[in-house]
C-alpha cells in the first residue's frame, strides 16, 4: 500500500490540487482507494495494487469509458478527472450518498436501475474508437462471446488438461464447453446490435440526498452484445421477487419480451458457470490444493441445476 505521502507526490501531477488532504479509504481487487479533499471538492485517487497482467489496463479502461459517457449526458457514473499510464493511477470524483444493496431498492428504485442500465447500453458504440484515439488511449472494442469463450473457457481447460486434471473432470469439461460452442456458433448475428456494458455490476449502488441513484467500479466495462442481466443473477443480491421485477422493468426499457431476455439469461448463466468451472479446474491442476477441487465440483453442481 503507498504511504499518504506517496500519493501526496502523485498529486502534485495536478494543477488544481494544491494542498489537498488525503485519507485512506479502501481496497478493492485490483486497487488501493484514497479519498482527496481540496477545500469543498472531494476526488476518489485509485491505484493499481500490483502488476497482474490480466488487470494491468483495468483503470485506463475504467477512465475511457467514463469520459466518454460524460461526453453522452451520462450523470449518473463518476466524472474522471486524470488518468496516469505511467503510475497507473486514476482520479475521479466522488459520489456522495447512502451505499444501498441491491436487495434494499425499492420496486421505484429497481425501475431507475433498469432505465439507466438502458440509457448506457444505448449510447453510440460507433464513435468509441476514435475517442479513445483522440485521447490517446488503447482501443477497448468489442470481444465476441466467441472470443471470451476461447479465452476463459478452451484456452483455461487446455493448460488444466497439460497439468494432468483428473479424466473424469476433463471429459465433463470438454462436453460442456463444446455445447457452449456449437450454440454461440449457431445464435451469433454478425448484425447484432452493440452497446456499453457496466461490466463488474456492483451489487451496492449510492443514493443521492435527492433519490439519484449513482453506479460505480468501471474497471470491467465493455462493449458487448449483452447489458448485464445474467451477471445480475449470478452475482447480485437482489430477491427473486426484485429480479422478476428488474427483468420486466428491463423488458420495458429495451422494448424486447421477458421470455426472451429469461431465455437470453438462461444461455449466458450457463456458459458463464461453466468458464467458471474451468477456472476452478485450472487451478486446482496449477495447484493440487483442494479447495479448488471442491470449489470445481460445487460449480460442476451449480451448471447441472440450471
């Protein structure tokens, strides 16, 4: 973790912070979160834990996707400020209210989480890459669910396989995952409309003084052919009576039928859940702890009772 005085020196990198002071807030996955304060203005500092590889870009991401969402109107989202390459640090404001669960939203509240999961999946996907050209960022575009399959389902199950996982969890594996393949080949539409994904849909949301209802943690958004609704299920905390509701809400807003976004969430939870069973397997073939076997086996549990 960086000292105060650390990211004291980081923020002399900006104009308008001349003393600020600075607490230490939180820890999340991948970063350490400070609060700033100068005078009456509050900022959010966030830097990069470690060096991991997979998250490396996670903060750039999270500041492009979130100037250009400001760029769209989009004010219910943190407002970036300054992204650092070098230091891997990002600065944006902060968002002040109540942290509310999922499962504490009110039926009125769950509506507004629908209409503004709506208005950000609609914004133009078209203009994108040339923004984040002109703001001389890396090009977060769009990965197919053909590619996310190869990458966290086949690439994960081969280097399990090279380790020596067990035959019996191979050949569960290796079935599971073809399905997976053979309907994404079949139900892909190269024609299929795109929009900006949250990404890590965060099961707390802020409630402003005025009932506004602001989203947070950005690191994971994507341009994808899917708003979220399965990520919801999986790792929400919504009831099952709110996410009946959320569902019709959504159905509403993106003017498509609850059977076909049910049938679209039931899909997406499978492939999902079975990437996550390869994860599971892959460690526990890097590994030979076994925790991740049971962890593997209790997922292998969760797929079969889709």
């Amino acid at each position: 973790m960086k000292s105060i005085e650390e990211i004291r020196h980081l923020t002399t990198k900006l104009p308008f912070l001349i003393e600020p002071n600075i607490t230490y807030m939180s820890a999340g996955f991948g970063n350490y979160n400070y609060l700033v304060q100068e005078g009456n203005n509050k900022y959010v500092l966030r830097i990069k834990k470690g060096t991991e590889t997979q998250f490396s870009d996670s903060l750039e991401r999270e500041y492009i996707f979130l100037k250009y969402f400001t760029t769209k109107g989009i004010d219910f989202c943190p407002q970036v400020y300054y992204y650092d390459k070098k230091d891997k640090f990002l600065l944006e404001s902060f968002l002040t209210g109540t942290e509310t669960a999922q499962k504490d939203l009110s039926h009125t509240q769950i509506d507004l989480f629908a209409k503004q999961l709506h208005r950000m999946y609609s914004l133009d996907v078209s203009e994108f890459s040339e923004f984040c050209q002109e703001n001389q960022c890396q090009e977060f575009g769009y990965v197919s669910p053909l590619e996310s399959l190869q990458t966290y389902g086949f690439a994960r199950f081969e280097r399990a396989r090279q380790l020596g996982l067990e035959t019996e969890a191979s050949a569960w594996i290796e079935t599971r995952l073809n399905n997976n393949l053979s309907y994404l080949e079949t139900t892909q539409d190269k024609n299929q409309e795109l929009g900006f994904d949250w990404g890590d849909i965060q099961s707390n949301v802020i409630i402003g003084n005025d009932g506004q209802m602001f989203f947070y943690d950005f690191e994971h958004a994507t341009i994808s052919n899917s708003f979220g609704l399965c990520y919801v299920k999986i790792h929400g905390s919504f009831t099952e009576t709110q996410f009946t509701h959320l569902v019709d809400r959504c159905a509403f807003y993106f003017d498509t039928s609850t059977k076909t976004l049910i049938d679209q969430i039931r899909s997406e939870e499978i492939i999902t859940r079975v990437n996550d069973v390869v994860w599971a397997a892959m460690m526990w073939a890097e590994t030979n702890e076994m925790k991740f076997k049971k962890i593997m086996e209790a997922r292998i549990n969760l797929v079969e009772n889709i």
